[in-house]
C-alpha cells in the first residue's frame, strides 16, 4: 500500500512528494508514516492552478469553504441528511489528454452525491454495487459501504413505543463518507473503456524519487461528525518526469467504532494508451484493530488532525477493483 505524501521539509525524503511504502506488518502500527492533511482551503477565490505536460493538462480548483446558509440550501435540495461542515463545494481537478479527448473529473459535488441512495447518484461516480458488496444486485436503501452506529447510539435510541414517535426517513450518510472514484469523460458524450484487469501499480516506478514536475492538493470536504469522530475527502495530483500519478482519498474515524479509507489511485506513463485506476476499500473496527495488536488508547495517529487511516493493513483491505480507462472512446 503506497501513500502520496504532502510535501514537508520536516518528513525529510518524504517531504520531495515521493511514495511511503508502509511498512511491514510486524513493525508497530503507530511507526507506519501518516500523511499530513491537505492544505487549507483559500479564505477567497484564487484562479485555478494549470500545468501541461507532454499532451496532458491539469487544472486543479482549490475553493473557499461554503457559509453555514448556502451548506442548508444545499442538504435541501439534494436531499441529503448531512452536509459536511467544512465543504468547499466548488473544488475540483480536471485531467485531460489533448489528442483523444479523454478527460478525468474529480468534484466535490459529485463526490458528495455519492453518500446518498435516494435518489442514487450517477452510477458512473462509483463502482457498480454489484461488485463491492454481495448483495449488491438489488436495491440498496442504506450506503454502499454499510451503515455505521457511532458509539452512542444505543443510548440515543428511543425508548418510547408512542405510535406518535416516528423515525426520521433516512438517505444519506450521515459520516459522509464516499465511495466515490471521480468520472472519465470524452467529447460529444462519447462512452469511455473500463477494463477489468489484475495489472497492479508499478510500484518501482512510483517509488523512484524523480524531479517533481507539479503537485497540488486540494480539500473537498472535512467534517467533524459533531464531535464523533472525522471523515476528509481530498484529492493529490503529481506530475513526474515520465507519468503522473493522482489519488482521490476518503478518510473516516467514528470514534471508538471504526476506521474507513476508500483510497482510489490513478497512474498513467506518458507513453501508454491507458489510465490504470486502483479503487480499494479498507475498513477495521477498533475490536478487530485491537485483536491485531494496535494500541488505540493515546495513540499518537488518532487525533483532530490524524484521522488514523496509517493503522489499517492488508488484512483489512474489503474489496479492491482495478481498471484500464483506455484513451480512446468506445467504438
């Protein structure tokens, strides 16, 4: 499992924006490097941050937080339950390839839509329930990764058997988190090519400490679950010498119940006719991360700052999907 780490003259050759491999399962849980959070969001509009390379542009849009009025007028409108506290509602990063057209979207929007059901989102902005869980060839009327108690919960529930208490219809995720994989677009609405496939990331070369050409991060949301912990949903974008290589990452810590990363990684060299897209979900209650030897009392990755997605292994990665986007549209 690879890490894009946010560049930092205090991580040392970590700070160059290159890969940290984690380290072996028998080191201690707390010793695996934990990425930094992203970036603040700008206090007020700035213009977006392009870069071109080799027949590839990337635009990257870093947005102010939206004000308490338009996040309601948003959760009204979408129906959706929950609205992340800190949403910057306009961030975005585009990736386009001039010769076929082929372009990658990545919206905080889309993203968000993502954590409801009813109605569902696009079923493009994630992957096909069918392949994530087992039962997914229905109708799902609860998130696509699960439903998710936080630690209260029981004490909260209501004990009154009044007919008159009726429970609240519920259609999104009220933890925000977001199986999101962002969408590939092509002109003229041209279908795009996902092909499954076992080829993995070429770790030799992401993990070659070669000139960073351009790296950007930006924030689409981070919320603090009212105090139940905290889910952060960012995207990174580096640009090397032969390839680039992004990462769209969902981070989520419900205090004392759960630790959720659904980390979807794109690298494409510049000489391939293909994107490869790794989409994976890793998830481990804190019973399950106990059992494994991981002190979570005190533990410095488990913070306001650290969500402790660091502390999770391979053991407990629950689905993974790999596809090569072809840069050419569907015949």
């Amino acid at each position: 499992d690879l890490t894009l780490v946010h560049p930092s003259p205090q991580l040392g050759l970590l700070g160059c924006g290159v890969f940290a491999p984690a380290m072996a399962a028998q080191a201690p849980p707390a010793a695996v490097p934990q990425a930094p959070p992203p970036p603040s969001p700008p206090s007020t509009p700035v213009p977006p941050a392009l870069h071109e390379e080799k027949g590839w542009r990337f635009e990257a849009v870093a947005e102010p937080l939206w004000p308490s009025d338009r996040i309601d007028e948003l959760g009204k409108d979408e129906d959706l339950c929950k609205v992340p506290d800190m949403f910057c509602g306009n961030a975005s990063l585009r990736i386009s390839h001039e010769a076929s057209g082929f372009q990658l979207e990545f919206g905080a929007m889309d993203a968000l839509r993502c954590c409801r059901w009813r109605p569902p989102p696009a079923a493009h902005h994630q992957p096909p329930a069918e392949a994530v869980v087992a039962d997914g060839g229905k109708e799902l009327d609860a998130p696509l990764l699960g439903a998710i108690k936080c630690q209260f919960a029981e004490r909260w529930k209501p004990k009154s058997e009044n007919p008159d208490v009726k429970e609240l219809q519920v259609t999104s995720d009220w933890t925000c988190s977001t199986a999101y994989w962002g969408s590939v677009a092509f002109p003229g609405g041209a279908a795009a090519s996902a092909e499954a496939t076992e080829e993995c990331l070429p770790m030799d070369l992401l993990r070659r400490r070669d000139e960073i050409h351009w790296y950007n991060e930006i924030l689409f949301w981070e919320d603090e679950l009212d105090d139940n912990g905290v889910c952060r949903v960012s995207i990174r974008v580096r640009v090397m010498p032969t390839f680039w290589f992004a990462l769209l990452l969902c981070e989520l810590r419900v205090d004392n119940v759960l630790i959720r990363e659904v980390a979807t990684r794109f690298v494409c060299s510049f000489d391939s006719d293909h994107v490869l897209r790794e989409w994976t979900w890793k998830e481990a209650s804190y019973e399950a991360m106990r059992s494994h030897g991981v002190r979570i009392a005190d533990n410095p990755s488990i913070s306001q700052m650290s969500v402790g997605t660091n502390l999770l292994e391979q053991v407990d990665v629950r689905r993974q999907l790999r596809h090569k986007l072809q840069l050419s549209a569907k015949a």
